[in-house]
C-alpha cells in the first residue's frame, strides 16, 4: 500500500465519492475498474487481499462521504438530532423530528449488525472482480424492475383516480406557493415521518444486500421505497439520510487501519483521496436531488447492465 500514488488516490476518491450516492455500486466500481484498469493498478488496488490496506483506505474514504451528506442536508440532520433528544428528554414520539430520529435508528440497525457479521466474509469471499460484474448487472435489473412495477402501480392508482373523478366531483387539493430550501426540506421530513417503523425497517434492510460488490446501497434502497410508496425525490431523499450514519460508522471502524501500520507512508495520499471524495459527493448528493424530482433509476439501470456484461465478457475473455 505504500505504493499508492496520488493519482490512484484521487482517482479513487472521486469514484467513491460519486458512485456511493449514484445508484451504481461504489465497492462493485472499486473491485472492477483497477482490474479492468490492469498492471499497478490491478496489483496496488485489490480488495480482496486478507487485510487489504485498499479496503481500509476506501472505506476511510467513507468518513468525507458522510460529511458531505452532512453538511448538503444540516438543515434535516438539526430537526432529526433535535427530536431525538426531545423524545429522550420527554418520553414521546410525537412530532415529525421524532419520528424521523427513530424510523433512521430502526432503519440502520439491520445493516449495522449484518456488516459486522457478514462484511468480511462476503468481500474475500465475492469481492474479486467477475463476481462483482455479475452482481452490477443484477443490480441494473433491480433498477429496472423497480421501475417497473412502480410504473404498473402508478397505472392502477392513476386508473382509480380516474373512474373516481368520473363518479364524483374532483377533489380540491391545496397548491403551496415557493418555499425556500428549508421549507421544501422540513415539508419532505415531515412527508417521510409519516411511515410506519415497519416500512422503514423495510426500506433500511435493503442496505444489507450493498454488501455485495456491485449491490449499490442507494439503488436498492430507492427501489425498496418506491415500492412500499414514496416518490422518486423521497425515495432518494430518505435513502441520503439512511446511509450517512452507515457509511461514516463504516469510515470510522476503518481509521484506526490506516492510523496503523497499514497507512504508513499514505497519509498524503488518504488526504488527497479524502478531498476528491468530499467534493465530488457533495456535487453528486445535489445533482442527484434535483435529478430525482422529476426522473426515474431507468438511465442507471442501463449503465449497470451494460457496463457490467461488458466487464464480464472483458474479464472471461482475458
């Protein structure tokens, strides 16, 4: 690992960065792209080493990830903090900061106690790069699925509403006006307050199949929300909250790995890799909130199923 230059670093970094919030699998890109890559890349970045300092240096990476989602949503993580203390302090779960605060802590449990028990063995396990093309195409048909079946339900909601407003009058709905950004975020929390505890024990566990290289942690859960409801913007809106307490435990388990032996000669480097990866999710985090007001996982689908079958005729090939 001490041979880790700044630029597999920064490169790195970026790819961490982006692809841990765009629904496409951050590990799946970390197995594939250095062995597509070949030669020092493929030597100096490989994952499934026993102990490998590249894991720990990646999943360190994890800790400007999170910080990035922190400081894109303070405004949400003040409210959720605020009423976990309040529901601590008085004994209730009552306003929508509350409920908020508990339906993340009931949602990352299950992927907390399965990356404990599981992470291990599933990296040296499957983290080699033909599992992790495979598992990037499967990922792409969990997108696409997902679409799917979400548009089938639409079709059947939009076809009730329709014969309703052919039986009846039309219901009256009041239209906001322009709100800022803390209004449009208050009103998303208190939207995503609104579900049960077992919805969003649902929703979270899905993190637990991100395990697998090529499982991307926002794609599935954006299809698991979709499906139990919520729109496409509250989907990934509630997937950002769900996954920065994981990814920065995740970073945090990792520093003292790369403040060891493992991260001697490096820390340039880790810095290097941690600013391209804070800066680039931040820019990925705010695109991809304003891209989910109005689009679908459809485009991202593709990319998975075609990206992945090309790396696993490339890697059967050579």
């Amino acid at each position: 690992m001490s041979d880790l230059t700044y630029l597999e670093a920064i490169v790195v970094g970026v790819f961490q960065g982006v692809t841990e919030l765009f629904p496409v699998s951050s590990l799946g890109h970390s197995v594939l792209v250095p062995a597509l890559v070949g030669g020092r890349w493929a030597h100096d970045l490989n994952v499934s080493a026993p102990e490998s300092p590249y894991l720990a240096f990646i999943v360190g990476l994890h800790v400007a990830t999170a910080a990035a989602l922190l400081i894109f949503f303070w405004r949400d993580w003040l409210r959720i903090i605020s009423g976990f203390i309040s529901s601590l302090r008085y004994r209730r779960i009552r306003t929508s900061g509350e409920r908020l605060a508990w339906l993340l802590i009931v949602g990352t449990i299950p992927v907390g106690v399965s990356g404990l028990l599981l992470e291990h063995l599933f990296r040296t396990t499957l983290g080699r790069p033909i599992p992790a093309a495979a598992f990037l195409i499967a990922n792409g048909v969990v997108l696409y699925l997902g679409e799917w079946l979400r548009r089938r339900a639409d079709a059947v909601t939009s076809l009730g509403a329709s014969l309703g407003a052919a039986l009846g009058p039309p219901a009256t709905t009041g239209v906001d006006g322009p709100g800022s950004a803390r209004d449009v975020g208050a009103a998303a929390d208190a939207r995503l307050a609104r579900m049960s505890l077992g919805r969003a024990t649902l929703i979270g566990s899905a993190q637990i199949l991100a395990l697998l290289p090529g499982i991307s942690r926002s794609g599935v859960t954006m299809v698991a929300g979709l499906l139990r409801g919520l729109s496409h913007e509250d989907a990934a809106r509630f997937s950002f909250l769900l996954a920065t307490p994981v990814i920065l435990a995740a970073g945090a388990l990792k520093i003292p790995d790369l403040t060891g032996p493992l991260g001697t000669g490096i820390q340039g480097q880790v810095l290097a890799g941690s600013i391209a990866s804070f800066v680039s999710a931040y820019l990925a985090v705010r695109f991809l909130t304003r891209y989910f007001e109005t689009r679908t996982l459809t485009p991202f689908a593709v990319y998975c199923l075609l990206f992945g079958t090309a790396s696993l005729l490339w890697l059967v090939a050579h």
